[in-house]
C-alpha cells in the first residue's frame, strides 16, 4: 500500500510538465522559475501544479482515509521533515509528497533565511517564533548550542548551523567560537568571557574576546549594558549578576574548589559544583574543567577530594583528534595558522587532544621540546582551561611566513625535539603572494 505514491506517479496518471512542475517546486524554484524552463507562463506553470495536487489528494482520499488528520498531526509541531510524514502515513517518501501535504493544508515553515524545504508544519511561522526563543537566549556557549535549541523548542534533525551562519541571522559566531547576538555580538562576547573567567577584568583583557581596537571602545561599550558595572578604584569590569563579588577570596575556581573540598571533604560533583558556585561566580562547564587540577581527584565510590588525601587523580577522556593534527609512529605534527599572536611571540592556543596524546592529562602539566640550533625549545602546556603551545615567533620571523599562512610543527616523541616548517601549499600562500606582488628591488 505504500507504494501506490510512486506508482501513481509513475504510471501516466500526470504528464511529463506536471512532473516536471511539481519537481521544480520541491526544489525550491518558483513558479516563474519553473515555467521559464519548460517554456509557460507562471500562471500556466500554477495551473499544472494544482491540477496535479487535486488528483493526488483525490487518489489518496480513496486509497487511504484520514490521511489529511494524519498528516496534520505530524506537522503539529515548529518543523518536521518530510521523511516524518512518509513514515506517518505509511507510504515511499517522494516528491509527489509535498503536494498532498499542501492539500492537507501545511506549508514550509518560515525563517529569516526564507521558507525551509524539505520541512512542513500546519502553522508556517511557529519555527520562527523557536528561532526568536533561540535569540532571546544567547549569548552561549558554542558547545551549548544543542541543549539551548532543544530548550527553545526546536526540532532535532534541523539544520540550524546553516541557519544561524545565514547572512539574514540574528546570531554570529564570536572570535571564541560561541553564539553571539549579531548586533550585539562584542558586548554578549565579553558576557561570556567574563562569565567563564570568574573575576573582574582590566578593559585590555576584553579586547580580543570583543575584537575591539581600543580600550576606550571596550569601555564605551560596556557603559551602555546594565549587565556590566566598573570596579572602582580598579577600573576592572564585572558583571552586576554578581552580587557577592567582593564576599569572593578566591582568585581562580580551582582555589574555590580545592578550598571548598578541603572544608566539607568528600563531594558528588552535583554537591561541590552547586557550593562553588554559591562562593565563586562560574559556569559549570567551566568547573569541569578545573577536575582535571593535579590538585583533586576521584574517591572509589566516585566523589572529588584532594589527591592529598588519597584520591585517584582525574582524567579526562580521549576528545575527538582535529583534523590540523595527525601522528604517524613517534612523530605527531600540528598545523598551526598563523596570527598575530604569533608574529608578536605570544603562545598559541591549541587543541585538547594535543595535550591529551603527549600525556598532559591533568593540570597544570607542561612538555619541552628541543629545537634545533640556537631557537628556544617549544614548549606545550596544558591548564585547566586550555592548552598552549610556545614560542614560535621566532621560527615564524625565520621561515618569513606573515599573517594567514600555516606553520607545520613536528613534534618527535621518542627523544622530545621537535621542527618546525613552512607548511602552505606553495599556490594558496599568502606570504608567496605577497612576496610575488611586491615591485622588484631597484639596483643602485
């Protein structure tokens, strides 16, 4: 019975325009886009297609009865794909799909980057209304995307990252990495790093989280957002969410940690989180982090205490390996990109599985690496809240590579030395181009 979909379009019950219409349409084209093709007028190319659509609510109406109910209670919802409604009414997913549920009364639901295809619902524009919900909520945490648009009542299975990456999106991607209200997207950038950091910070610690060029824009900024308020005399920035500020001796959440284990002994991590949390202003993502301090550890049912007392140092699992980092024998190399922080010395952040794979599993932990010839060593560092790997200025002023370019580091493993190399392919380099556009030298 599930077949007779594709059979009755199949068999010669609609014309070759017919098919060809109703194809087009669930390609997303429109009418005048469709008829152009098939050389019609719109109004030609609307005509075929409700023809079509008649006779196939008609067949439907004799084939399989309350098929229209059916169809709308699936679609009750923001979205569904039309894979749900195959599986809701028991026949093949097909085109010819699309037009019984638009007999049926549904429609492609709405968003900002227009109308969904392949997604249908009764009412067109509640997607939009989750979508708005999603917006209210940031700023987060890019890893939190998930959890938010669940919460938001968005649909599983939609493709909300090319929906939020849209160019008519109310939400950005920060420099971190995390969901950012597009018109609001320095000052929800530095809630985020303030909320993360846990401390009041000077207006320079802002300006690359904010990508702003001046501490007077960070400052100019933060005056016009009642979520931040200045720390006087300090000049620091804190968020007036934080109401024990001053009531906090804790300088990091790992002291906050170590300080309230020490106290209270042993803890679930639900326990301890809640009491930090109470002293020290932090996220729980940001508190998971510190477990991996050599300062705390496991009990053998499962609590956090101090390694001092006993307990089983904490490591973390084996996160997924990036693709800029592979490792063949005892050598493991890096692509890094090359930024500014780079060409003015500073460390480079780096990811996890790093750190995890040369065995810095817990915090701090760090690993030298020599170099050759007179070049300080590298030198990998793992902390509770990132990774590092230092210092490659000099190795970048060398091989004259400039912002954009990618260096390639090879670190070997069995005796700790490592190399590092230009690694852009020699037509995407920039440094290359560059060098290539510049006028030539003009003799004396």
């Amino acid at each position: 019975m599930g077949e007779w979909l594709v059979r009755a379009w199949e068999a010669g019950a609609f014309d070759e325009r017919e098919r060809a219409v109703v194809a087009g349409r669930a390609e997303g084209r429109t009418l005048d886009e469709v008829g152009a093709v098939l050389g019609l007028s719109r109004e030609r190319a609307r005509q075929l297609q409700n023809g079509a659509r008649k006779r196939l609510a008609g067949m439907a109406d004799i084939i399989q009865s309350g098929w229209r109910e059916t169809a709308r209670a699936a679609g009750a919802g923001p979205a569904a794909p039309r894979e749900a409604f195959a599986a809701a009414l028991g026949v093949v997913d097909h085109v010819a799909l699309e037009e019984l549920l638009a007999a049926a009364g549904l429609d492609a639901p709405r968003t900002w980057a227009g109308p969904l295809r392949g997604w249908w619902s009764v009412d067109p524009r509640a997607l939009g209304g989750a979508l708005r919900r999603l917006v209210d909520a940031a700023p987060f945490r890019g890893d939190e995307l998930g959890r938010v648009a669940a919460e938001a009542g968005l649909p599983a299975g939609l493709p909300l990252t090319w929906l939020l990456k849209h160019s008519e999106s109310r939400l950005a991607l920060s420099p971190d990495g995390h969901w950012v209200r597009r018109k609001a997207r320095g000052r929800d950038a530095a809630y985020l790093w303030l909320l993360e950091a846990g401390r009041p910070c000077r207006p320079d610690e802002l300006l690359d989280p904010m990508a702003a060029t001046t501490v007077a824009a960070v400052r100019e900024a933060l005056r016009r957002d009642d979520r931040f308020q200045q720390i006087r005399p300090e000049g620091t920035w804190a968020l007036t969410e934080w109401t024990h500020l001053r009531a906090s001796p804790y300088a990091t959440a790992v002291e906050a940690m170590v300080a309230v284990v020490t106290e209270s002994g042993p803890l679930s991590r639900a326990q301890l989180f809640a009491r930090v949390m109470e002293l020290h202003p932090v996220t729980p993502w940001r508190l998971k982090q510190c477990l991996v301090s050599d300062q705390l550890g496991e009990t053998p049912d499962g609590l956090v205490d101090l390694v001092s007392r006993g307990a089983r140092p904490i490591e973390e699992e084996e996160p997924l390996q990036p693709d800029s980092m592979v490792i063949e024998g005892d050598v493991l190399g890096v692509r890094i990109p090359v930024t500014r922080d780079i060409l003015r010395g500073s460390g480079v952040n780096v990811h996890t599985w790093l750190t995890w794979r040369l065995g810095l599993r817990r915090a701090p932990m760090s690993r030298t690496f020599a170099t050759l010839g007179d070049h300080s060593p590298l030198v990998v560092r793992r902390s509770t809240s990132s990774a590092q790997l230092s210092s490659l200025r000099r190795h970048a002023l060398e091989l004259e590579v400039v912002d954009g370019c990618v260096l390639a580091v090879l670190l070997r493993l069995e005796d700790d030395t490592a190399r590092v190399g230009h690694g852009c392919a020699s037509d995407t380099c920039p440094a290359r181009r560059a060098r290539a556009a510049a006028p030539p030298a003009v003799k004396a």
